[in-house]
C-alpha cells in the first residue's frame, strides 16, 4: 500500500525508514503493535484519497483554461456523489469558482484527475462548473492576513488526527485500558500534519496564479483583497485600455481599493479617466460623520475633503496596518482631524496612531474640549502616546469620574435626602413609583469628568488617571466604614491550566490586595459582586506571581452564561496570551459543565444581600455614612489632588454650588417633594396609564434622570440610622 510522504528537514530522521505515519507511532507514541501500525496507515491512505487535490493545464483541459481543484469528500458520507470545488482561469482571462460532482465510481474506475478531465472536455463552452458555491477553497487564502488557509490546513490535520485516534481507541476498548500515549502521538501528529496540508494547498494555489496577470496578483496583495471578482474587475475582461486605468487607481489608493471594486459609480469615474479624490470623497460623505474644520466637538459635518482623501495616496495596509483596511470611515475621520506634517509615515507610526486615535475617541466625548484641540495637544508624538495609553487606557477614566461621583457628589444628594423625608408629612414614596435609571453617562459625571479634565493637556489627564488608580485601595482605606468586610459566593473552586491558577476573588479584601498588587481599580467592585451580577478572578502562575484580573458578568442566555466585561493586567495594560487563553478555557469549560457552578446557590445569597436592610444600595456606593458633614469634608479633600487648582481652596458646598452639582441636587429634591405630595397614605400610589403622557418627559436633556432613584434613596436613608446602630454595638 503506498502512504503519502513528504520529507520535512524539522522531522524525524526515521522518516525516511518507516513513513510519517509509523514514525510518530514508533518515536513519540512508543507504538510497536504491527496492529495499531497498519491500521493506522490504511486510516491515512483512506483520508488522503478523500481529500485530493490537482492542477489541470490549459493543454490538459484541451483549451478551456486553467483549474485548481480539490476534493471535499467526507469520510462516511453516504452520497454516491463526490462534491469537487474548483477554481477556472478562461480562455478570455475571467476566474470563475464553482462545483463538480462527478459519481464516485467514475473517480474509482478512471482515477481523480481524468476523471475531471474527462467531465470539463465533455461539457459545453463556459457550462465545465455545474454551479456556483460558497463553501469552497478561495483566493483569500493567498491573502497575507487571511487565516483561512491555515484554519483549513488545521482542520484537515485535526480530523485525520481524530481517525487515527479511533484506531487506538478501539483497541483501547478490547484491552479494557486507556493508553496514555495518546495524548504525546496527537501533540505530535497534528503539529507535522499542518504543515503538511499548508503547502499541499498552498502549492496548488500559487500553480494556479501563476497562469494569472501577475500585474493583477500583485495588485491584490497589495489592497489585501482576494476574490475572484476582484481580479475580474482590474483585468476588465480583456480590455487593455479600461484595465490599465483601473489598476492605476488601485494603486494610487490601495486601502480603498475595496471601496472602489463594486461601485458602479466610482467604476465609471475610473473607466472615463475623471479625477477620483473628489468621486472618493463625495462617496464618503453618506453615512458618515467627519469632524468639522472649525474644531467645535458637537459640530460635525456630512462631507470629506479631497485633501483628507489624498493623504491616503500610496498608503497601503503594509504601512498602515490591516485596521486600516477594515476601518477605512475611523482613518479618514482621524487623518481628517490631523495637521498635515502629523501625519504617520512608518508601520510603527501607524500603529501608535491607530492606539492613540481608538484611545482619543473615548477621551473626547468627556473632556468638553474639541477633536481639533486634543489632537494638537498630542504634537503629533503618536509612539509616545501609544506608549502611554498602553499602561493607561483613556476608557479608564470613566472609572476615576465614577469614583468622585459616589464619594463627593452622591453623599450630600443622600443627606439631603435624608432631611427631606424627615420633614415632609406626607410619609415615603410608594416602593414601585420610580425606579432606578442607569443611564451610561450621567449629568454630574459629565460635570465631574469635565472638572477632572479643566484645562490640563491630555498627557497631565492621564498621569492624574494613573495616580488616582495607585492610590484608590488607600482612599478606600482612608473612607470607607460600611461594609468592608462583604463577602459573596465564588463563581467555581479554583482553576489550573496550561500551569496557570484561576482563582475567583470572594471578599472585599481580596478585592483591595487585588488592586494594590495589580495598580487598577477592581478595589472598588464589591457592590458590583455582591449585589450585582459581576464576578471577579484574578490569574496567576504557579509560583503565585499576579498576571492579570478579570471580570466576568452573567448573562440571560443558558448557552453562554458568562461573558467578559474587562480583563487588564498590571496598571489596566493588555492581558497576555495565556492568561486569555486560560480565561477563555474556564468560560468554555463552564459552558460545557465541566466546571460546575451553583448558580441557584449565588442567586439566593445575592438576593438575601439585597433584602438585607444593611445591604442599603446608596450605603454600598458611598462607603461612609452621608449624614457625616466631617466625612464629606475629609472625602473631598482626599480627593482634591484631581480637581482644578481653584477647588483646593474651596469646601464641598462651596465647589457643589461653582460646579452647578448642586443644582442637580435641588432639581432631585424638587421631584422627591412633587412625588411625595402624589403619594397617598395606606395605598399604593396610583399606576399611570400607557395612553398617559409622562409628565417629566422634555424637560431635561436626558430623557430619564440619571442620577440616583430618589424613592430608593429616600427609603434607603431611613434605615441609615439603624445601620449605623448595629454597626457601633457590633464594634464595642
């Protein structure tokens, strides 16, 4: 019986004795049973004969063209059929792909590739393929960044892999034992046989290019876009003249080449010899917002510049990074906003400046200040501020202006509050009049934000940003008396992987060591844990040294419970690849019930925290009791270090007020007293009805208020003293 060899210098000298197959049952699986051996060969021989592949010359198909084929056939499939996938050059020089199905005692009496023959010369002129299909092999697989080659090769390996496992499984269920060298022949095994079916597909496709234009190819590696259309559009079906001016425009803006190829309009520009920027710019001017030339950050504009459009001249993907290609509308958007001298010109350049502009669209929207403004604050220094977003994320600031909402603005709204309820007569709000509102940015974290950011350059915003994430564990420390010691149930017992320990992070105080070990903020995410739907591991090797945090949320979907919400390493940078490896690996294995996990077990204890009085929501943010006008004070000079200058001589009332928060606060009281006066001794308040108008829709910019509920506040305040009571017992 022949077996398919190829001799690969990386392998195993025996090769040449026995074949592949053997050697690595002879070498690495510790194999001598003649067996298991030649079973496992005639395995392979029966794979390699249903996984064919030929080239087929224009001399061979007798005139009708090129083709590059492979077999799709399955082990155990039924069909009499044998399904074929092709790729055809014609004679007037169009790719076609497309399918032959051929009988398969046709491909056992005659052979694979006569058989093929045999079918293209029998059918009629442009008719060789019986139709088109998209699960085929494809020219994207010569693309650089295109995984599909490899994803193929891996997935052909693998099952071949799987059957000659079943050779030892079968023999494994006669002797009534597992082998434990299965596992070194499949470490072994799969590796050899992907580089094996990489060139095997690989080869074939590079033999039927090179019957292609080579000016064509060339092309389409440089706008990294690979299909059969594509190579269509630039030859023009044979028109030398049309041809020309169209690989011209291709390379002249290899990134929007894809927009080009397809559009009948932008064809037709190209086709008539017009000037393409300003054709390039008007089509990019629908549907997408570009930023105004005058700077102003809530003024935008429908339309893109030729002069934005021709920045782009000669960039292709090698220089400016496949993100370029993939986010055409994000890098006109940001080279529009660019001076023109700012613009990056190396690959590292440009990958510092797809990082630094991905970090400033977060930034933006909180600052108050324009794009314009920002982008000349950056002096176009993009490694530098690719380096600095690395350690510190701008999205992170979102957690700093959160952190001064709970501790300086939330406090005096809650005690405020309190004094309302304990005047009015008219007793609480009914329990289910209002409802909680979590809008994703609120007013005062707007304010908040815009107080953190005054008029500081973004490099000073973000070393303010990493001072506050160095020091939230000891201002948590410093304020904090409610609730230190919570603690909740762990999602699973710890994990190991790949040497790594997964360990779910149970306490408060776990949650503190965690963010002072790893310089972030996960400190503060107990009331996210033990009354939310959060759940916070911490990875780590074997010798105890932290890699990485991580904070998975759960989910409504039974397939996939958990999702990963963040996952940062030391000072929020990326977390490596086997820490995302193994953190992939225990949401698999828990989708799976490999790992089990008491989900009715961690709903009950979160739901008895909820109904806990001391479990009080607003208590839970704050950290400290917010009728406490001493720790108020002390919260908002611990946290003047992040204000402005002119705040450090101010009290809290006083910076409220300058601030308009305490406007806020008072539009909140207003509503508390309006709902009060509704609310009816004895009886629930009275439902409104669906063809009733909300009388407190318009009259904001958000359309539900985004700070605290106040009936949940107010009825949250009234247990504060009780709290505090048991508390002082607990502490004498």
């Amino acid at each position: 019986m022949a077996e398919y060899r190829y001799i690969d210098p990386n392998e195993p000298p025996d090769l040449e004795r026995y074949g592949r197959t053997e050697t690595i049952l002879r070498k690495y699986a510790g194999v001598t049973d003649p067996e298991i051996i030649e079973a496992a060969k005639q395995t392979e021989h029966d794979w390699r004969e249903r996984t064919r592949m030929a080239f087929i010359s224009d001399e061979e198909s007798g005139g009708r063209g090129t083709f590059a084929t492979m077999m799709n056939d399955r082990p155990g499939t039924p069909s009499e059929i044998c399904a074929i996938s092709v790729f055809h050059h014609t004679p007037e020089g169009r790719v076609r792909d497309g399918k032959v199905e051929i009988p398969r005692s046709i491909i056992a009496e005659k052979g694979y590739k006569n058989s093929l023959i045999e079918h293209i010369r029998a059918a009629s002129p442009g008719e060789e393929l019986d139709k088109r299909t998209w699960d085929t092999i494809d020219l994207e697989t010569l693309s650089p960044f295109s995984s599909t080659w490899a994803t193929r090769a891996a997935n052909r390996a693998f099952s071949l892999t799987c059957a000659i496992e079943d050779v030892f499984a079968e023999k494994n269920r006669r002797n009534g034992h597992v082998d434990k060298n299965l596992f070194r022949f499949r470490k072994a095994f799969q590796p050899m046989t992907v580089r094996f079916e990489h060139r095997r597909i690989r080869s074939l496709l590079f033999r039927f290019t090179a019957s292609l234009d080579p000016e064509a190819v060339k092309i389409m590696r440089q706008i990294a876009y690979f299909k059969p259309e594509v190579y269509n559009w630039l030859t023009a079906d044979g028109n030398a003249q049309t041809a020309m001016k169209r690989k011209q425009a291709a390379r002249s803006y290899p990134i929007l080449a894809s927009i080009m190829i397809g559009n009948k309009k932008l064809t037709n520009v190209i086709d008539q010899g017009q000037p393409l920027a300003p054709a390039l710019a008007e089509h990019f001017s629908y549907g997408t917002m570009f930023y105004s030339p005058d700077g102003l950050n809530d003024s935008y504009r429908n339309s893109c510049s030729d002069k934005t459009i021709k920045r782009l001249n000669g960039v292709h993907w090698q220089r400016a990074g496949r993100l370029a290609v993939m986010q055409t509308e994000n890098v006109l958007r940001w080279i529009g906003a660019t001076p023109k001298n700012w613009m990056p010109h190396s690959r590292k350049d440009w990958a510092a400046f797809h990082v630094t502009q991905e970090n400033l669209d977060s930034y933006v929207p909180f600052s108050g200040k324009s794009r314009a403004d920002i982008t000349r604050e950056t002096r176009g220094e993009w490694q530098k501020m690719a380096a600095v977003f690395a350690d510190n994320p701008a999205m992170t600031l979102r957690d700093m202006a959160n952190d001064l909402y709970k501790r300086l603005f939330l406090p005096t709204l809650a005690e405020r509050y309190s004094r309302a309820i304990e005047e009015a007569d008219s007793g609480k709000p009914g329990k289910n009049e209002i409802h909680a509102s979590m809008d994703p940015i609120s007013q005062a974290e707007k304010i908040i934000m815009k107080e953190i950011v005054g008029d500081k350059s973004i490099l000073k915003v973000m070393d303010l940003n990493a001072r506050w994430h160095r020091g939230i564990a000891h201002l948590d420390e410093q304020l904090c008396t409610v609730l230190r010691d919570e603690n909740w149930p762990a999602l699973s017992d710890p994990q190991t992987h790949q040497g790594l320990l997964i360990r779910p992070l149970t306490m408060a105080q776990e949650l503190r060591s965690e963010g002072a070990r790893m310089n972030h903020c996960v400190g503060g995410y107990t009331s996210s844990c033990a009354y939310g739907n959060s759940h916070i591991l911490s990875i780590a090797e074997a010798d105890g040294k932290a890699l990485s945090t991580v904070e998975l949320q759960e989910t409504n979907d039974p397939k996939n419970p958990l999702k990963i919400r963040q996952h940062y390493g030391y000072r929020n940078t990326p977390p490596g690849p086997h820490a995302d490896k193994a953190i992939k690996w225990y949401m698999n294995q828990i989708r799976k019930g490999e790992i089990a996990v008491d989900w009715e077990h961690i709903e009950k204890t979160r739901r008895s925290a909820k109904s806990n009085k001391s479990g009080n929501r607003i208590l839970r943010q704050i950290g400290f009791d917010p009728r406490d006008g001493a720790r108020r004070e002390m919260a908002f000079e611990a946290y003047k270090e992040f204000l402005p200058k002119s705040a450090r001589d101010m009290n809290l009332d006083t910076w409220l007020k300058k601030t308009g928060l305490d406007d806020i606060i008072e539009q909140r009281i207003e509503k508390l007293h309006a709902s009060i006066s509704k609310s009816r001794p004895a009886t629930q308040p009275k439902k409104q009805r669906r063809d009733e108008p909300d009388a407190n829709f318009g009259r904001e910019p958000l359309r539900r208020a985004p700070e605290q509920d106040p009936g949940l506040i107010a009825r949250g305040m009234e247990t504060v003293a009780e709290v505090f009571g048991r508390a002082a017992g607990a502490e004498r």
